[in-house]
C-alpha cells in the first residue's frame, strides 16, 4: 500500500496564499481522484472555515491531537464541498506552544499522530501558521516535502532565504529527508514588470523547484472562503479554479516521474 505524500504549505509571511492554496490544491487534487486529507495547523482556522466547517463549533480539534486527547479519527472532518477529509483548527491551537512545552518528543507529535492513517490517503496538506513556531516544526517534522506559496514582490527573495536556510536547519536536526517540494508564484500579474524580474530570478535561483503552474490573482479565489467552497466549486471556471487545477496536475506528473527513477 502506497504512503501518502505529506506537504507542508509554509511561508513566514502572512497573506502569501498559504491557505488558499491548501484548500485549492486539496480540492483539485480530489478533482483527479486522489484521496486527500488537509491539516489545519493555524490558529486562525481560515483552511477550516474555507472548507466549508464552523471553527466556533469544534467537538475536536487538531490541538485535541497534538496533546493526544483524542486521535486523528475522531477529530476529523468531511470537507463537503472540498471533498476531502480536514483536520481542523480554531484558538485553540494557540495553547499548544505552551501545552507542548514539556512533552516529550514535542516536535514529532504530529508525524506520529499521522502514521496510522498515511497510508489511507494520497496526499496530507498541512496549512503552516507564518511563523516559525512549535506548530510549524512539528509540521516540518512531519512532512515529506514542503510548497513555498509566495508573491513576486521585491522583498519576496530576501525572506525566501531566510525560509529555505530554516527549513534545511530544521531538516538536518529533526527530519533528514525533508526537501523543498516547489515554489508556487501566487497572486501573479504579468503587467507588473517587477513580477517578471523576480520571477526571472526565482528560474535562476531555484530551477525546477518552480513551479511551471502560476496563481493569478483572481477575485473568486478570495470570495470562495466565505462560502466555505473551493474556487472550483463556487466557480469552477474561473481562472483561480483552472490554476489549481493545473497546478494539481504538475504535482502529480512530478510524483509519478519521481516514482519512476526511484524504482528504475
Ligand atoms: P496566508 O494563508 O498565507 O496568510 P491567504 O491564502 O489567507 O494567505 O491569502 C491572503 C488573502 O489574499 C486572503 O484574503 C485570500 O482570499 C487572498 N488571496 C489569496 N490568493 C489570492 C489570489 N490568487 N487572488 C486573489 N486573492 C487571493
Ligand atoms: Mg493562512
């Protein structure tokens, strides 16, 4: 039985798209018949709410998990319109800097709250807070790989080291095989000729590592969350929905030709 690959979404950064791009990335990822489950490890609990699930109305919550007051079954949820299963989060979860504190194994109690379960699903999105803390160590820890959601802004590249250099710190120390999965441009506008600079750099720093799929920025992207749809449900042409789409479909070609060299 395959193992799913699991992802941190994780930018330092707020308002990059980390959030829309796990809701997004989940819901297209069912759309070609993979089987999903998206983590909620923000306290704000917007992947929670822009699946479509109340965060005021929580029996369970992924801080129930982390603490192990309950496991991963029972604190899930279906995604109705996303159609897939979500771990999710509300303030909760800002308890649980403190509450880990003298846990053993602190930074591995999500990759063990996952192990059970890897193997029932194709891919696991975690939507990292921006910040690095205990919650997105514990996401690092966990993950297989990790997607950089980021803006082409000018100051973009200056933080994007500062990320990358942590995530290969964190890696070495907690979690050796953890790489960086790709770069995803979000919010994108070819009339701005900065964009076209940084993203120029981004090819030369970065190669592969980019994404060939960019986001634009698109307004039903930003409407979708309220009604607690992905974009391609609320308006599944546009062109929010069709990025998302492909980008899907590169993470998946990009798994299966990785799956090829491994096993050739
Ligand atoms: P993060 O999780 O990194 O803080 P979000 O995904 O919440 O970022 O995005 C920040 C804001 O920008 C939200 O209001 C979201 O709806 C909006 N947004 C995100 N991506 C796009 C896009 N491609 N086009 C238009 N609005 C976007
Ligand atoms: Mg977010």
């Amino acid at each position: 039985m395959a193992m799913a690959k699991v992802f941190a979404i994780a930018n330092q950064k707020g308002g990059v798209g980390k959030t829309t791009t796990c809701v997004n990335l989940a819901a297209s990822l069912v759309a070609t018949k993979r089987r999903v489950l998206l983590i909620d490890l923000d306290p704000q609990g917007n992947a929670t709410m822009g699946s479509g699930v109340d965060k005021l109305a929580l029996e369970h919550s992924v801080y129930d998990v982390l603490t192990g007051e309950c496991d991963l079954a029972t604190a899930m949820q279906y995604s109705e319109h996303g159609g897939y299963q979500l771990l999710p989060a509300n303030r909760d979860l800002t308890a649980a800097e403190v509450a880990l504190l003298n846990v053993p194994n602190k930074e591995h109690r999500l990759r063990e709250a996952l192990a059970p379960i890897r193997e029932n699903y194709d891919y696991i999105l975690i939507d990292c807070p921006p910040s690095l803390s205990m919650l997105t160590i514990n996401a690092l820890a966990a993950s297989d790989g990790v997607i950089i959601p980021m803006q082409c802004e000018y100051y973009a590249l200056e933080g994007l080291s500062d990320l990358v250099n942590s995530i290969q710190r964190i890696g070495q120390l907690l979690n050796p095989s953890l790489r960086i999965e790709g770069l995803l441009r979000t919010m994108y506008d070819p009339r701005i000729s900065l964009t076209n600079e940084v993203s120029a750099q981004l090819k030369e720093h970065f190669g592969d590592q980019l994404y060939d799929a960019v986001i634009p920025r698109n307004v039903r992207l930003a409407e979708a969350p309220s009604y607690g749809m992905p974009a391609l449900v609320y308006d599944k042409q546009s062109r929010g929905a069709i990025a998302y789409l492909a980008l899907a479909g590169e993470l998946v070609r990009r798994q299966r030709a990785k799956a090829k060299t491994a096993t050739a």
